[in-house]
C-alpha cells in the first residue's frame, strides 16, 4: 500500500515521466528471495491507498534512521504530519546499515571543515530537535567566542551518515 500511494501522490500529468527509477523516488532494490506472505499482502490490499485529509499521504520511508525516525517539520520545515511522526525504531537494530559510528573526527578536519572555530575550544553544544536529531552544533571558545553551525551542514561537510548524532570531544 505505501508503494502504491507513494507512486500515486506523485504523478505529474504533462511531465515526460512520474517517478525516477533511482533513490529520488524511494527506490526499493527488492529482496533476495521471494515471500509468499508479502505476496498475500499485496493481493489483500490491491487497489488500496493511504489517504490523509481525503488525498494520498506522502508514503516515505528510509533504509535507516539509527532507531529513531523524523517528523516531516524536523526534515522539511512546516508543519508536523501526524502520519510521519518523530518515533522510535527498534525494527531498525535489523538493519546492515544500522551502524553509524562512532567517527573519530581530528581537529586538524574539524578546523579544515569549519574554518571559523574557535582556536581553542572549551566545549560543544549540540542543540537537538524533536527527532533528536542535531539542529544546531556550536563550538564554544575559552574566551567566550562562539560558532554556530547548522547540523545538517555539520553532517554534510564531515561526510556523516545522519544528523542523528553525539558530540564527544575528546582533550
């Protein structure tokens, strides 16, 4: 049913094509073998979608989240969902990218990645949002400087699997 609402509340009359056959359009690679109560489902529930407010809920889903899912505002701003809410996941301790650290990250990259830091750092605060997730991380300096960078840019440019993370610096 996801699948099949996903593809629905995406269909663009006029375009070339509705969806990408890649990650952009929550590609599913498919499972190694065949299960005859996967099938069942999918004939139980044929013709079947996932309406919210009389229209097709944006059916999305992730190969990982490290336990804890996001709410629709902690990823793309506005207003919360109530069918995507922030929760945990204990499904996801089953899966082969569940592992997502502890990275070691050096000062020598930290400085190379955020070259505004304080030259010496006397501590790190990872403001959090709904999802747990890192909104904000600032670095503070023993002179009272500060800088601030958003968490997902802090992801983004140390290569990190998630926002979905812990700072622990280590003197």
């Amino acid at each position: 049913m996801a699948s099949r609402t996903y593809a629905l509340s995406h269909l663009r009359p006029g375009a070339d094509f509705d969806l990408y056959d890649d990650d952009r359009s929550q590609n599913f690679h498919g499972l190694q073998k065949d299960f005859p109560s996967a099938a069942a489902a999918v004939a139980a529930t044929r013709r079947q979608v996932l309406l919210f407010g009389g229209h097709p809920i944006q059916a999305l889903f992730s190969a990982s989240n490290g336990g804890m899912t996001s709410g629709a505002e902690d990823v793309w701003g506005g207003p919360p969902l109530p069918y995507l809410p922030s929760r945990p996941d204990p499904y996801d301790a089953r899966s082969p990218a569940r592992n997502w650290g502890p990275v070691k990250v050096s000062i020598d990259k930290l400085r190379t990645a955020f070259p505004g830091l304080p030259s010496a750092i006397a501590g790190i605060d990872v403001s959090r949002n709904g999802a747990e997730r890192a909104a904000t991380v600032t670095f503070v300096g023993v002179d009272g400087s500060s800088y601030a960078i958003g968490g997902r840019a802090f992801q983004q440019r140390l290569g990190l699997r998630s926002t979905y993370l812990t700072v622990s610096p280590t003197y």
